[in-house]
C-alpha cells in the first residue's frame, strides 16, 4: 500500500488529478510508443516516490488485479516486492508502483548486469536458432555477477543473490508471468566506505501474470467494459466463466521470457482469438516445449538447493484470502471469479511443478545407483 496525500473513490482508487501539487512533485518523463500508453513518477515531500502507469481503456483495469495479487502473494510468503497501489489518472484507471531502487546508490537491469559483466547484450539474447531457452536466466545472472566480481574486486555480492533470483523464477512460473524480460529485473548496488554490495531489488512491474492482460485483450476485442459486465447479474457469471477457461487453458502453455532478440518470439496466443484454433498449433506446441524445459529447470533447482525446497514447501498462495486482504487495506475488491482463476492458475502449476520434482528425484536416484 502506497500513502499519498489524496482522497480515495467509493471504489478505493486513488484521485490520482486531486493529489496536492504543494507535498508532491510529478514528473512527466516517461511514454509508451503506444499512444493510449503513459506512464510519470511522483515524489512526495514525505515518503518513497512511485510510477504511476496508466492506459485509457477500461480492461486496464485487469493490470491492477494481476499487480495486487502478485504483491499480495509476494507479501505473504516474505518475498520482497514493489508496493503497489491502485487510483485513477484522467478518468483512466492506473497502477502506483514504489520505486523499489529508492535508497540504493546505483540500479542496473539486466542489461546492465550484462554490461558490468564484461557481457555485450548481443552475447546476452538468446539466438532462437540454436536451441531456445537453452540455460536458466536466474543462473545466467547469478554468473554475470560472478563475472563482475572478477571485474570488479570491490563488488560484494549479497549471500542471497541466487535465492531471490530462484524465488522471482518460480513466481513467474506458478503465476504466469509472461514478461520478465530484461528492463523489469533490477539489481541495486549500494555503497559502503570501499565496498560495492551487489543484491537483487524487490519485484516489479507484474501486470502480465494471471493472463490478466489477455483478459483485457478479449474485453477490448469485444468492446466491453469490464465493470459494467461486473455489475450486470446476467452477463457477469457467463462472460466470466468464458474467458476464465480461455486463460487458463492458455496458461497451461505461459513461462517467463527473457532474453530473447525479439518480442515476437513470445510465443503469447494473440489476445482476441481463441486459444483452440487449429493455426495456433505451431506457436502452442513450442511455447508446451518451452513451458516443459522451465519446468524441468525449476524442479533441478529445487531438489539441488535446500533453501529453494525449503522455500517451496511452505509456499502458500490463497488468493481468496490476499483479495479479502487487500480489500480491508486498501478498499478495493477484486471480484471472486479472478480470484478463483488465479487459484486455478496456481493449483495448475504448483501441481504440474510437483510432479516434475518427483520426476527430477528419481533421475537422482537412478544416478547415484550407477
């Protein structure tokens, strides 16, 4: 929860064009190459500033449950995470997200992890020619730290580093999160006589998980606001019940992609369409050979690291329970059928990574009997 000095609606959205121009400072620096995309930085007199990323269409609205839920979840499971909050901008509904990289003295992306590493960002893309998502990007970045540190004698790399490179990569899976390209991994350094400490930010920038944002891309393919439906009784149980199996029949399919030279090479169905079109077939089989190898790195990493097993068997994610959360904190409700899809989601692969990890077991113990 972000606290600003402005009044929230009935419905627990901040009057983004009431806030006091005297204790707040806006910066207008940042737009999309979108036209219906903008995004601007506002820094209190009194507290940590936060972006502020809006879109003027209704479904937006979709990207302010998928960011509350994955920070509320984070939030639950002591993962460290991005402050979020929700309000209003020009009748636009918008996402507030803390400046996680506030207090550090030098912020690097991956890209520029990369750079530090002595790693040009062509040598950091994959090439999809050869065998795509060849590798693990948390091990990638926990190795261009490595590599710093030999650039760099006065880097210090935090104790927990891969960890929390792990605990962001299991997220996005379990969740969906099909955007954690390189810009939206931070790494903050801060300084301490002649020492640099190297650690990895809190999580930002989530609106991608939960296939919210193909939600959106149905609401606007079909040109519906999604609180009218909400608040119409007779569309609402049958719309949503509709695009609900949509995503979750295609969240069967989502992993995280990073590092890849070119957008297109997502392998995301295109949002309006249904996912059981027979010219999806191509893009659906690689995207299940993608989404198999995420899964089987994840299940190495867990049956090779304790504090990673550790980590995932007292994982808990009731989103019923964070909604009920964020409602009594922050008045906004996020209605029940969204929940229940992100139980869905999440009970899909936590169960699928389950099995995966008994599959990675026994191979263990085949080994060690030879």
């Amino acid at each position: 929860m972000i606290n600003i000095n402005c009044k929230r609606d009935e419905n627990g959205l901040y009057d983004i064009d009431g806030i006091d121009l005297f204790s707040h400072k806006i910066v207008m620096n940042t737009f999309s190459e979108k036209k219906d995309s903008f995004n601007f930085w506002c820094y209190p007199n009194h507290g940590l500033p936060f972006l502020v990323k809006y879109r003027n269409y209704p479904s937006y609205i979709f990207a302010l449950y998928a960011e509350l839920l994955y920070s509320g979840a984070c939030k639950a499971n002591g993962v460290k995470c991005a402050d979020i909050d929700v309000g209003r901008y020009q009748k636009n509904y918008c996402v507030l997200s803390q400046d996680i990289a506030y207090s550090a003295d030098e912020k690097l992306d991956a890209y520029g992890l990369a750079l530090l590493a002595g790693v040009s960002q062509k040598e950091m893309l994959y090439d999809e020619k050869k065998q795509f998502r060849e590798g693990f990007y948390a091990d990638r970045l926990y190795q261009y730290a490595l590599k710093a540190k030999e650039i760099f004698p006065e880097l210090e790399i935090d104790k927990n580093f891969l960890l929390d490179l792990y605990k962001i990569a299991f997220l996005d899976l379990m969740f969906c999160q099909e955007d954690r390209n390189p810009t939206n991994i931070m790494f903050l350094i801060h300084r301490k006589g002649d020492k640099r400490y190297l650690s990895v930010a809190p999580i930002f920038d989530n609106e991608f998980a939960f296939e919210f944002m193909r939600l959106a891309g149905f609401y606007l393919h079909y040109k519906l606001d999604p609180v009218e439906v909400y608040n119409d009784v007779s569309q609402r149980a049958n719309v949503a019940s509709l695009f609900n199996f949509e995503c979750l029949e295609v969240s069967k399919y989502a992993t995280p992609i990073f590092g890849t030279t070119s957008k297109v090479e997502r392998f995301r169905f295109p949002m309006a369409l249904n996912s059981s079109d027979d010219s999806f077939a191509i893009p659906r089989r690689t995207a299940s050979l993608i989404a198999k190898k995420e899964y089987e790195n994840m299940a190495r990493v867990i049956c090779e690291n304790d504090d990673m097993r550790q980590f995932v068997e007292m994982f808990d994610a009731d989103f019923l329970q964070i909604g009920k959360q964020i409602r009594k904190e922050q008045g906004f409700e996020i209605p029940i059928e969204y929940l229940e899809l992100c139980d869905d989601i999440f009970s899909h692969n936590f169960k699928r990574l389950k099995n995966q990890i008994k599959k990675q077991e026994k191979l263990q113990e085949a080994e060690k009997g030879e």
